[in-house]
C-alpha cells in the first residue's frame, strides 16, 4: 500500500504549506463522526460562532461521504486542516485505484457548497479529495 501523505501533501491547495493538524482514519464510515468532532472543535478553537461550527461539521461529513465510497480497500481517510485567524481549510482525500469524475450534481455537493466559503476536488488517479473552506461569519477587528 502507498502512502497518501506522499503524494497528497504537494497536491493540496496549500502548496508546500504544513497542515496545522493532520488526522489519519481507517476508510470506514463509521470514523465519519470522529472527523466532524474533530472539526468542530478546531473550528471552535477559531472561536467560530456555533451556526458556522455546525455548517462546517455537516459540509466536512458529506465530503467524507462523496470520498470513503471510492477508498481503496484497506486504506486511510486522511484529513488535514490548516487553520488560520476566522479561517478553516479541511482537505479530506483517501487513496482510489481509478481517476473520480465527481458528481456535483449530487444532494452531497449541493449541501456542501451551499455551506461551506469554498469547496473544490482534486482526482489524480492514485488520490481523490475534497477541499472546504469555512470563513467566520463574525465580523473582523474594527468592524
């Protein structure tokens, strides 16, 4: 099995950039729970305010559900978040064995772009991801 960390770091929409965390979990729906608390409580460490915490927790549980179905058996869902002031990037990729045309016609994509700031895919072959972007609803300093 190769590793995903490889190959999916430099294909991110962060470039080079280092995840601020890095979550590694089987490929199974059932961890799908663990990676909407775990952004929950990132996002409230951002101090997001509870609308933007729980529209972010279900944008990151339908990307997780357009990904796992197309994970290569026996491999890792592997999510990273980069975290920045009233700013959260979650890119959330599993391993494939075959190139994923996306279906952004689906009820999952249409939730997960109402919700989310920025949402886009990546399929190389070898990796199938979905990037979310959730920007605060609060207002900045001084406003």
């Amino acid at each position: 099995m190769s590793s995903i960390g490889a190959q999916a770091g430099a294909a991110t929409s962060h470039g080079d950039e280092r995840a601020d965390v890095e979550l590694r979990l089987p490929a199974d729906s059932a961890y799908a729970s663990v990676l909407r608390t775990t952004t929950a409580g990132l996002a409230a460490r951002l101090d997001f305010p509870i609308d933007d915490i729980e529209d972010l927790r279900i944008a990151v549980g339908e990307a997780s559900a357009m990904v796992l179905p197309e994970a290569r058996p026996g491999s890792d869902l592997v999510c990273r978040f980069f975290m920045r002031p009233g700013e959260l990037a979650v890119w959330i990729g599993v391993e494939v064995d075959h190139e994923v045309v996306p279906d952004e016609d689906s009820f999952a994509w249409q939730v997960l772009t109402t919700l989310a700031t920025d949402a886009t895919t990546e399929s190389t072959g070898e990796v199938f991801a979905i990037s979310v972007t959730m920007e605060s609803g609060l207002p900045g300093p001084g406003v």
